[in-house]
C-alpha cells in the first residue's frame, strides 16, 4: 500500500536561497527541453498525403525522447549555462541529479499526452512554458527512511542532498511499517512543504467485496446549484454548500483593486500580490476541506455503490454565443447572467469533489460510478411521466398521494435507479417524448416512502 503524507518544514535562509536558485533551474530546463520537442513537432509533423505552403527544408530529426534529453545533463554540468535573454548564469551541478532527471520525466509525461490524444482522437492541451508561479515543486526520486535523522516530540529532522538537514513539523507521525520511497518539495504562498511517499507491502491495497448494487445498498447523488444547496441523494437528504469564493469575494476584490493602483515593480504592489495570493489560498483549502467533510459524511452511510451524474463541467461554464443584427450591432445575449452561473459552477468544484469521494469511498470498499444524466432531471420518479419539463419548475404537487416531490431529490432517485439499471428507456419523436418501461409495485413503494420522509423533515442537513 502506498499513501502520501505532507509536512511543513522550516528551512534557514541559505537553504530558502538555495531551494529559489534550484528552482529556477529546473523551470529553465524544463522550457529547454519542451521547446527543443515544439521544434522537433514543427519540423515533423507534415502528413503523407498533404504539403503545406511553408514546410521546413531542414532534414527530418530523430524524436527527442525521455532518455535522449536526459543524456544532455553531463554535458551541461560541465560549464555553466547563459540563459539567453537574461544573460544570468547557472550551475546545473548545484541541483541534486535526481531533481533534473524528474524534470526530464515531467516533460516527457506533459508532451506525449498533448501528441497522442484520448480514445476519440481529441488531443489535450498543447503544454505551456511553465513561469515563476507555474513551476514550485521539485520531486527526490530516491529518497528513503535513512534521510529522517532524529525524531525529537512534534519536530523531525530530515536530511536532502546537497542542501543540509531541514526541520520539519510533523503533526502526525509516520506509521509503522511504512517507509519512504520518494519525497517532493513544494514552495507555496505560506512557506514550504515536503510530500513524504510511504510505502507498506505488507499492508494490501483497497479492495472491494464483489457484490451487486441493489435498492439498499446504493445512493444517487444529484449536483445541486439552487440557493444553499450543494447535494440531493436519493435518501431525501440536501446537503448544505459552502461557497467559499462568494464568501468571500468582496475581501479578495478589495485587496485586488489596491494591488492594481500600486506601481508595478514596488515593494506596496508584491506585499498586496502576496496577501492576494493567501485569500485564493484560504479559499482552495477551506473548497477542499468542505470536499472530504462531505465525502466522509456520505460514506459514513454504509452505502456499496454511489451514482452521480457526469457532469460535462467545460460545456456548462462555457460562454453563450454572440448574437448580432443585420447591421453587425452587438445583441444581449444572457451572458451577463450566465457569468454568474459559470462563477457557482466552478466555485462548488464537483469535479473535484467527485473524485474526493471515490478515494475516500475506495478505501472504505465502496464504488463511485458516474451516469449520464439525461432526462433524470424531468421524469418524475415513481410514476413514468415528464413533469419537470422547465428549470424553474422546483417542486410539483401530486394530488393522487397528497405528496409534493422536490425537484432535486427526485433527480437524485432517478439516478439511483439509472445505475440500478431500472431507469425506462425514454424515446424523442418530432419534438414529443415518449418513456417506455415500467417499474414493480415494490420499488414505487419504496421511492414514496423516502419522498414522504424527506417532504416532512427539513430539508438542509448539518455535517458532522
């Protein structure tokens, strides 16, 4: 079993100085490698059956690879290296050998992604040239429990090559068993941070019991963005948001409009660059934080398998088309609105926290499966007829069952019955839609009881 623990360490200010320079050494070679494959891309990438107008009419080089650019090291450990549009000088040999080779590796990993493409021949974003801000981490591939030196209470000592024994504040200890098999350093806008890779063979890996998903033993999950709402399940529960960024945007607006009157380059302008960066930093972790809290309390359930909707989240913050008149005259188009939208949806991360809750449910032997959410949202769930046919339709009122069904509650049952796989199959025909299939007397049952339940209880839940 492996697992990643990370501490943060205290280190004097040569060692700070020292870490700085070596980033900005692995930044420069990380640039030089990528920039060395755009020009193998851009003098390679002419197809058999097509000539451009401009072709390069240099010969075709060989592929640099993973292996081949790590080669260059010893050379350019030799002598030192100008940077050409700065003119500074640096040592490559000051840098730990490992740190260079995982450099080399990042690179490779971030390219061979962007040339290769997914399963629908899509290729990923082409790789940018990492800044300052970009690049702040450096990972010790080699690293093992004989670099911990002394254990003293809450502080550990730990020895990195080529930079001295650093002092790390453990606010909980390594478990026993375990030993590390890597260690990465990480400069972020409240100091630094080592990630500790642990290793335990003896301890097996998550696995999960082999059982099938039935009515009891599964949960569906609706996203939910109406008022204070973050989630509906299908048990009748609605789990409360947080929205730390709307929380607190008016503070991160006020210290961006006086960063913004400060001349650029002054001290006032970096110390107000600094405190913005810790307000997106309290932000990010107080997201985070909200994320496993939620994810831990859903587990806590006892549920086998979890069902939530896949979110198409780039299409959903996406910007609406721009409409103008025959004259060329700029029409509204809702974006003003729908910026509002973008903002809740990136804010509430539920990518994020989808992929926070399948490693916690992972390690409690449950499965996180994602279902397309096509009509869930507009069939009612325990009788086969379109009732939500409009977003603004929150609740609807039975009178058969003297009952009023929640709009997202009854989206989150009919994800749970899309992963049961007794979802009916729902046909479109000029316009009309047409469900087909039908459902045991059993299961309506079931769906009313909870429907009842969550009609009569409120409807926020406190996490714990």
């Amino acid at each position: 079993m492996k697992t990643t623990y990370q501490y943060q360490f205290y280190p004097d200010i040569k060692q700070k100085l020292t870490l700085n320079h070596w980033l900005r050494i692995c930044r420069y070679w990380y640039n030089r490698q990528l920039g060395d494959r755009f020009d193998w891309w851009e003098m390679n990438r002419t197809t058999v059956n097509a000539c451009p107008l401009i072709v390069s009419i240099s010969a075709p080089r060989e592929k640099p690879n993973y292996y081949s650019q790590k080669q260059q090291l010893p050379i350019i450990k030799k002598d030192l290296v100008k940077v050409f549009h700065s003119g500074e000088l640096l040592d490559f040999k000051q840098v730990d050998s490992t740190i260079l080779q995982d450099v080399s590796k990042r690179v490779d990993k971030a390219f061979e992604r962007f040339i290769a493409g997914d399963s629908k021949g899509g290729r990923s974003g082409k790789p940018r040239f990492k800044t300052e801000a970009d690049y702040r981490t450096m990972t010790f591939s080699t690293a093992n429990s004989d670099w911990i030196k002394l254990v003293r209470k809450n502080w550990m000592y730990v020895r990195l090559p080529k930079l001295g024994v650093v002092k790390v504040r453990m606010h909980r200890s390594i478990p026993d068993g375990f030993t590390i098999k890597q260690a990465s350093v990480t400069r972020k806008v409240d100091g630094w941070f080592i990630q500790l890779m642990l290793e335990d063979a003896s301890v097996p890996e998550f696995t999960f019991d082999k059982v099938n998903p039935t009515w009891d033993n599964s949960v569906g999950l609706d996203a939910v963005l109406h008022e204070d709402v973050y989630l509906a399940t299908s048990s009748g529960e609605k789990l409360p948001s947080l929205k730390p960024l709307r929380k607190n945007q008016a503070k991160l607006d006020r210290i961006s409009r006086k960063r913004n009157k400060r001349k650029r380059g002054k001290a006032a302008r970096r110390k107000l660059a600094k405190k913005e960066a810790k307000q997106h930093q309290k932000i990010a972790r107080s997201r985070q934080d909200f994320h496993y809290k939620t994810a831990h309390k859903l587990v806590r359930s006892g549920a086998k398998f979890y069902f939530h909707e896949d979110l198409n989240l780039k299409s959903l913050t996406k910007r609406n088309k721009v409409k103008q008149d025959d004259e060329g005259t700029y029409l509204p188009n809702g974006q003003s609105a729908k910026s509002g939208l973008n903002k809740s949806w990136l804010d509430a991360a539920f990518g994020q926290f989808f992929k926070t809750l399948e490693y916690i449910a992972e390690k409690a032997g449950s499965v996180v499966v994602s279902q397309k959410p096509a009509y869930t949202s507009m069939l009612l769930c325990y009788r086969n007829e379109i009732v939500f046919a409009d977003c603004n339709i929150r609740e609807y009122w039975d009178e058969q069952h003297s009952l009023m069904v929640d709009r997202d509650i009854n989206a989150a049952i009919n994800l749970k019955k899309l992963g049961l796989d007794i979802f009916p199959s729902i046909k479109r025909r000029n316009g009309n839609l047409s469900v087909v299939g039908t459902m045991d007397d059993s299961t309506v049952k079931e769906i009313l009881h909870t429907l009842h339940r969550a009609a009569r209880s409120p409807h926020h839940t406190v996490l714990s």
